[in-house]
C-alpha cells in the first residue's frame, strides 16, 4: 500500500482554463486520446466536472483507500478511483458525497457503482460511473494506493492530471499537456466553426471537408 501526501499540481489558473471545455474537443486536441471508455458516465443528464486528480486504487469490494484520499483532498479535486470496474457493490454514497462537498470537491470519476443516486443528485455533486449498485461495501482492507498511476475507464491518470466531463463522457488531459492542449482545442473550435459558416452558405459536408477523393477511392461520385 502507497499513500502519496503531496504531488505536483497545476495552477488553479490553469485548472480553470478548463471550465466549459468540451472533453470532445480536448480529446480530438490530444489526438483522440485521453477519453475514457464508454460506460462511464455522468450519473444524471446535465452533470459536468473539470478540476485536478487526486487518484485511488481499491476494491472491489473495500472502500477504505477512498476513505484515506477524501482526507488528502483539497477544494477543486476531483476523486479519481479504479474501482477495478466492479458493478456488484456500490461503495460511495451520500454519507461521502456529503463529506466531498464539505471539501470542496469538483466531482468523483470512477470506474465502478456509486448508490443513493437520488440524493447525489439533490446534492448537486457531480459523479461520473458505470452505473447504480445498491449493495454496500466493507472498510476494513487497508489494500491500494493513493495518488499513485492508476487506470480507469481505460485511461491512465497520474495524480495532478486534469479531467473534464460532461454528456459524452469524461477526458483525461495529462498535467504536462495542459496548455498545449488548450492551444489546440483553440484551434479546433475555431476550425469548426469555419466548416460552419460553410454550412450555412450551402456547401455540403462532403465539400467542406474535401472527401470526394475518398468517395472516388471507393468508387462513388456524387
């Protein structure tokens, strides 16, 4: 078992760069990496995050070591945990929600079950998982790691790193990347709104994005 105390963290003025990005943009910036895999989810519709990973190892069937990183926890983390994908218990619920607003915390990711999902919504936390798991879990195994390198939902996460989510899922953008990742989003966004524009002056999307020579390559001509 490692517990990590303190890590390297980005500025709260680069944390904050990331409010309102879209984690599909950043994902395409990255060139298309850093998207967790499709199960996990927001909780509830309208849910969305973006702050720094404070990062867990558990389970799957022990909550303890997210017991131990709520401590370690500062306003404006986001609770990174790989629950090892389990989707037969759910070991956070509104006792721990509660204890995370009282923190500070952006959100939780994890790639497990979470329950009291009505009261997580009430409360306005945002959570992204695999789903609902009524069933408890036991706090007694003092087995994991805090703010070590972990995968969930596919993805690496180092602690430190920045994760932004919304509908579509949640993006990891590595600390080191961070601001070449905005640079590109930039550009990306500003490139789509030029094929936009082209849209709307009656070009199709096969002109816009210059695909004949594809379509020629199969064969087809429009």
């Amino acid at each position: 078992m490692t517990v990590v105390k303190e890590f390297a963290r980005p500025s709260p003025e680069m944390v904050a760069a990331f409010r309102g990005q879209s984690p599909a943009t950043l994902h395409e910036a990255m060139g298309k990496k850093g998207a967790m895999s499709f199960p996990i989810k927001p909780l509830y519709q309208g849910m969305t995050l973006f702050g720094t990973a404070v990062t867990v190892s558990g389970g799957p069937t022990d909550n303890l070591m997210i017991h131990a990183a709520m401590a370690l926890t500062r306003p404006g983390d986001v609770l990174v945990v790989d629950f090892k994908g389990m989707t037969e218990a759910g070991p956070w619920g509104d006792v721990l929600t509660e204890a995370a607003l009282q923190r500070g915390l952006a959100g939780l990711v994890i790639d497990g079950c979470v329950r009291d999902a009505a009261a997580i919504r009430a409360m306005g936390f945002p959570v992204f998982c695999r789903g609902t798991s009524m069933k408890g879990t036991t706090k007694t195994q003092p087995t994991g790691d805090v703010n070590t390198p972990i995968v969930c939902g596919g993805v690496m996460v180092m602690p430190g790193d920045i994760l932004v989510g919304d509908d579509d899922g949640v993006v990891v953008v590595p600390q080191a990347e961070a601001a070449a990742t905005l640079t590109k989003a930039a550009e990306r966004e500003r490139m789509e709104e030029g094929l936009r524009e082209q849209l709307r002056a009656g070009r199709t999307t096969v002109e816009a994005l210059t695909l004949e020579p594809c379509l020629e390559a199969g064969g087809i001509t429009l």
